[in-house]
C-alpha cells in the first residue's frame, strides 16, 4: 500500500470509530446498556485497527504520507462525529425535545405518586 491508500484506510477506520462512539454516547443516555456494550466492544476493535495503521505510517514513510494521515484521519474525526450523530438520532430514538421533556415530566409525575 502507498501513502494514501494508508491514508484512506486510517480516515476510514477513524470515521467507523468516531459514528460508533457517538452512537454508544447516544444509546448509554437512552439506558439501551446492550447497544452501549455493543458499540464500545466494536469501537475498540476499530479503534485498535486506526492506531495500528496510524502508527505504523508514522515510523516508516515519508513525511508527506504522514501529513497525508493526520490530514485525512482528522477530517474523518469531524465527519465521523456528524454521521454518528445523524445515525444516532434516528436509529437509537433520542426523539425531539419536545418528547424528552414530556417523558421527564412523566417521570417526575410518576415518581410524586410512589413516594
């Protein structure tokens, strides 16, 4: 593999890490533990792949195929942030503003009548 294709590779594994964290932030505030757990154990596997590969750019190529990772790898920290919150609010059910409030006022009301 080249420089870039390196380069791709890292932004990619970067991009999967960063969507899966933000979901397991989205899924752990909505008390879906098991979906957390889930997104945590993959994250690492993909996390571990992104430093194995970062790292290794590092310590045998040339400085513009390092430039070349930190560049692309940080884009992919940004993108990677916006899907996983796009992902995450539609599929993990955070819901609106409205709906969290409502459900913090159900709780509210709820736990008035069992004291």
């Amino acid at each position: 593999m080249n420089g870039l294709d390196i380069a791709i590779v890292a932004g990619a594994a970067m991009m999967i890490q960063d969507t899966l964290g933000i979901i397991l932030l989205l899924a752990a505030t909505r008390n879906r533990g098991w979906l957390a757990g889930i997104m945590d154990s993959v994250q690492w596997l993909v996390g571990i792949t992104t430093t194995t590969i970062s790292v290794s750019a590092f310590q045998g190529h040339s400085m513009t195929e390092k430039i070349l990772v930190v560049a692309i790898v940080s884009a992919a920290n940004l993108f990677g942030t916006k899907l996983g919150e796009v992902l995450g609010n539609k599929y993990v059910g955070v819901g609106t503003i409205h709906q969290r409030v409502a459900a913090l006022e159900n709780d509210r009301i709820d736990n008035k009548h069992s004291q």
